[in-house]
C-alpha cells in the first residue's frame, strides 16, 4: 500500500488527481491483522465523509457492516444531490430510492428498491436483511417495513403525482422512452469496506437515474449487479448507468474476475472490457466499477465517464482518478452531473 497518503481538500483535488492518477490503486498485499488494514473504498469525491465516518469506526474495532451502513448515511444526511431524500426526481417529480448493503461474514443481503419518503434506505436495507428472511423489499412494502421499525420516514404524495402523471402522459399519448437512453442526472455512492480482521462488507445507496420513468430500479440495490461481496474473495461497486450494469451482473463479474487472481484494478477493467465486447454501446457504457479485495488491495476502472474514487487508509483519504477504457465523457467535480 502506498504510504505517501495526505489529507485533501477541495482546492487540492486536482493536483491529488494528476499525482495519483498514473499509479491508481494500490499494490502491497496486506493480511488481516496487518497494520495497513482497515481500508474503505467509495465511489465520487463525495464518498470521502463517509469513507472517514467508516474508517473511525473500523479503527475503533467496529464491524465492516456497522462501518458500511453508518459511512453511507453520512451521504444520506447530506445534501447530496443524488443520494436520499435530496435527491434526483423521477419523471412524476417523485424521488424513488434505491439502496443494498451485504456482510461478507454469512454472505447475508438485505436490500430496497423504488422506496419513496424514506431518510436512510441503507438501514432499512440492513434491517430487511437482519430481520426478514428476505433480501429486496419494494415500494410502498418497503416504506410500510421501515415505519414498522421505527425508522425515520417523511410525508409523500407520491401516489397522486404518480397518478396525475401517467394520466397526462396517455392524455400526450407520449412515445415510451428508448431504451438505453436514460435521461438526467445521477450517481450512486457505492462504499466496500475491509476490517482489522480482514472481514468485508459492502453498501449502495441512490435515487437512480434522474427523469426515470416511475419504478424504475436501477443495479444498485440488485446483488451482484451493484454490489458483491465474497469474504474468500473481496468486493466490488458499480456507478454509472444501471442498465448496462444490470445486464452484465457486474459487480459478480469483477469478483469473480478477483478470484481468478486478478488486481482490483484489473478485474475492474477487464469486466469493463468484457461488457463492452458484448454490449451495443461499446465503451461508451457511463459505468464505473470499484473493487477491494481481501489482502486490502484497491482499484477501480470506467467505460464512458470520467471517474474518481476515494480510499480512506491509515495514511489519510485520497482522491484518485480511474483508469479508463475507450473516450471518457467528463463528469464535474464532486461527482454529481449537473
Ligand atoms: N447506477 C445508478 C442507477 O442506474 C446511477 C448512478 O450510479 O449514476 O440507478
């Protein structure tokens, strides 16, 4: 692992990225115990409170899953413009949340998709997976479950917008939108995180694509598509543009690509150029893949946008730009189209 870390602000992002972007991710195979463990991982500049938020808590002797779930309501609570309650609308103007979180201890998964006036679905995410025997709850199911459990949750009127709103769209007899062709802006906070006793976990949390057309669910809070986690193995995340996530069951591919041996940031890249073999777009997929293995070995790769990621160690947070395939449409800083 690199040892030349610094705490950054915004006004140093730029020359962070330029020092770090030609050796991105880290190399030194590191073992549970070893001093250079915890490592915390997230996609976007703005992972970086939540990264910091987990760190502390793994520093402290914390489980990855509590560090996971507490770093990811950071960016939640904040006011993040594609993650929680202020986040992107879909097409009714209604703010549809998706969210997942996954332990590596006992391969469990809790995950909710297109919930609506919920204030952290990544611990509604949690609960479903420690309290149910199930992994995704949707909808309204979902927003009912969390009130059950006593979880914070604000008024919504999203019944009568959806209502109002597919009325209209028969009234305009509006052409369905193409498909592969999402419209808006969005970005997901994907964070895996390594403990002190080389244990994983891993979360999601998003409002999807923007203008998505209502019950839209993206990869995030699919198992396997934006996030895996194999405690023999390591963890991975995905941003960018969920149906060319979907699909491929991403994050599952760059893990299994880890277990065939690969570096982090190779298995990203490789899964990035495996999709685009396949897919119609080619490289031009707007996805983003970060990785962490179980020797605390870091990396990412991206297809179609410019990407940045934020690792969190011992030596501090750094911001560091992705290794990317094909032409890379650039993204504003922060991490939040706009
Ligand atoms: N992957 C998210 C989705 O498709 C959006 C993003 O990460 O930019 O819902």
């Amino acid at each position: 692992m690199k040892t030349t870390r610094r705490d950054f602000v915004a006004s140093t992002v730029a020359m962070a990225v330029t020092a770090r972007s030609l050796h991105a991710g880290n190399d030194a195979q590191t073992g549970p115990g070893q001093s250079s463990l915890p490592v915390v991982v997230s996609t976007w500049p703005f992972g970086k409170p939540a990264n910091e938020r987990a760190f502390a808590l793994l520093l402290a002797g914390g489980r990855p899953l509590e560090a996971v779930e507490q770093g990811i309501r950071v960016t939640e609570a904040s006011a993040n413009p594609s993650v929680g309650l202020g986040g992107i609308p879909n097409a009714a103007g209604v703010v549809q949340l998706d969210a997942c979180i996954m332990d590596g201890v006992g391969h469990r998964a809790g995950s909710v998709a297109g919930v609506e006036g919920v204030r952290h679905p990544i611990s509604v995410a949690r609960r479903v997976m420690e309290k149910t025997p199930h992994v995704l709850l949707v909808g309204d199911g979902a927003r009912q479950f969390a009130v059950a459990e006593g979880l914070e949750v604000v008024e919504s009127d999203a019944h009568e917008r959806h209502a109002a709103w597919w009325k209209q769209r028969a009234a305009e007899r509006a052409a369905p939108d193409t498909p592969g062709s999402p419209r808006g802006n969005h970005d997901t906070i994907a964070l895996l995180a390594i403990g002190l006793d080389g244990t994983l976990a891993g979360g999601c949390s998003t409002s999807g694509l923007g203008g998505k057309l209502p019950g839209r669910v993206g990869d995030s809070p699919i198992i396997g598509s934006g996030l895996y986690v194999d405690n023999e193995v390591g963890a991975a995340g995905a941003t960018g543009i969920g149906e060319n996530v979907m699909r491929y069951c991403g994050s599952f591919l760059v893990v299994e690509l880890m277990r065939q041996g690969l570096h982090p940031n190779d298995a990203c890249m490789e899964a990035l150029r495996r999709i685009s073999r396949q897919d119609p777009k080619g490289t031009a997929l707007g996805v983003s893949f970060i990785a962490l293995d179980k020797h605390g070995r870091y990396g990412s790769a991206t297809a179609g946008q410019e990407f940045q990621y934020v690792a969190t160690d011992r030596g501090g947070s750094e911001l560091i730009s992705s290794p990317g395939l094909g032409p890379l449409v650039r993204v504003p800083e922060g991490g939040n189209r706009r």
